[in-house]
C-alpha cells in the first residue's frame, strides 16, 4: 500500500504526463515546426561578431570568413566604421569593396547587418572635417 503522500504525488506526476501528451509538449515525432527566426533557414540562435573589412587587404577576407563559418558563426556586423572608405571625396560613394564583402560572407553561409557608418568621430572622411567646418579636435576640460 502506497502512503497517503506518495499517491498524491504519484497522480501529480502522472497528471502532468497526460497534460504534456495532450498537449503534445512530449512526443515521438520531431517538431513540423522550426524555431522561430527572422532570418529563413537559421535557428532562433545567431552567433555572430563584427568584422571590419575595410581595415584589411581583400586577400584576408576569405580566411577570415572561412574561419568564422568554421567556428559556427552565422551573422556579423559590417560598416559602421567604414564613413571614410564608403564616400572618400564629398558625393562620390564607393560600394563595389562592400558588395565584394557582402558576397563572400554569403559564400560562407553568413549573414550581415549593415550598420550606419557614422560610429566613431575618427571615421569621418577628412573631405567633411575640413569642407564643413566641423571641430571634431580633442580639447581637455580648460578649454
């Protein structure tokens, strides 16, 4: 005979498995369903890091990305440092190094989100500093 507490406890666990049955939280059968992603064909999970590849030669740019997609990351974070290479003279732009970019990271099976690049004041083409009469110089607190 099971005491009193057991058998609560017993019904409790045996109450909870039919729940998840009904419910199908436990089954044999895999998920139809993948978790939810706003990037189709990925997990929920992404794993990514920034990557600057403006501050390397283009030859670095496949090891690097090979070496990402082996590591298992799946997204990184581009431009957003990179003002100065993407409009070097004022209203002249200069994309074809990031589609380059763009392109090889997708060969790797990776991801990017193109950020603003206007990040860091050190980034800012010179052509702007000196044509709009920005004072972007380095001051202490006197002045």
């Amino acid at each position: 005979m099971i005491p009193f507490r057991a058998s609560r406890i017993l019904c409790a666990w045996i109450l909870c498995g039919v729940l998840l049955l009904s419910a199908g939280g436990i089954s044999g059968e895999s998920p139809t369903q993948n978790p939810p992603t706003q990037l189709a064909g990925h997990n929920a999970l992404l794993m990514g890091a920034d990557w600057y590849p403006e501050q390397w030669p283009e030859t670095r740019w496949e090891k690097d990305l090979h070496l990402m997609e082996a590591s298992h990351l799946n997204i990184v974070r581009i431009a957003e440092f990179a003002w100065s290479k993407m409009e070097p003279s004022e209203g002249h732009f200069e994309f074809a190094w990031l589609d380059r970019a763009i392109r090889l990271a997708e060969k790797h099976h990776i991801s990017v989100v193109l950020g603003t690049p206007t990040a860091a004041p050190a980034e800012i083409p010179q052509w702007h500093l000196f044509d709009h009469d920005c004072d972007r110089s380095t001051k202490s607190a006197r002045g």
